[in-house]
C-alpha cells in the first residue's frame, strides 16, 4: 500500500528544519527581498547543519536525501523565510 506518512526519520529531520528556521532570522543584516541577500552567517549554518546538501548522494558527501524528505527540509525553510517576510 503506498502511503505518504512520513518515518520516525522523516519527522525528526522535519522537527530540526523547523527549528531551525523558527530560530533564524533571514531578514537580520540585509534581509530577505528584492537585491537583498541573505546573511552569509545564515547560510554557513544550514551548511553544518546539511541543509544545504540534502539532495547530494552521500558518495559525494552530501546528505542523499530522498526527493520527499527535500521535500520536507525544503517547506521547513520555506515557512521560516515566509513566516518573516510577511508580517
């Protein structure tokens, strides 16, 4: 049966996205927006995190996620950048 539940795995890497992107401000030292850019400093820590490799295969020392658990880190840092931008 196919089923689009996710793991115990998929829901811990949505659980850290999300806090991730609650605590983050991207609108901090330049923000987000038309000819804005976003602070190196933010993208460093996604870095570390693996947020930024998720889509690599892991023989190329990424994270090798699958498309759907993109998917979700993806609508994690969507909703932070959304949740700030709009006010």
């Amino acid at each position: 049966m196919l089923g689009f539940d996710p793991t115990p795995e998929q829901e811990a890497l949505r659980e850290m996205v999300h806090k991730f992107a609650a605590q983050r401000d991207p609108a901090a030292g330049g923000g987000v927006g038309p000819g804005r850019c976003l602070p190196l400093e933010l993208f460093r820590k996604a870095f570390d995190l693996g947020l930024m490799t998720g889509f690599i295969p892991e023989s190329y020392g990424g994270q090798g996620l699958t498309m759907f658990e993109t998917c979700i880190l993806e609508e994690e840092i969507s909703w932070g950048a959304r949740r700030r931008h709009v006010r």
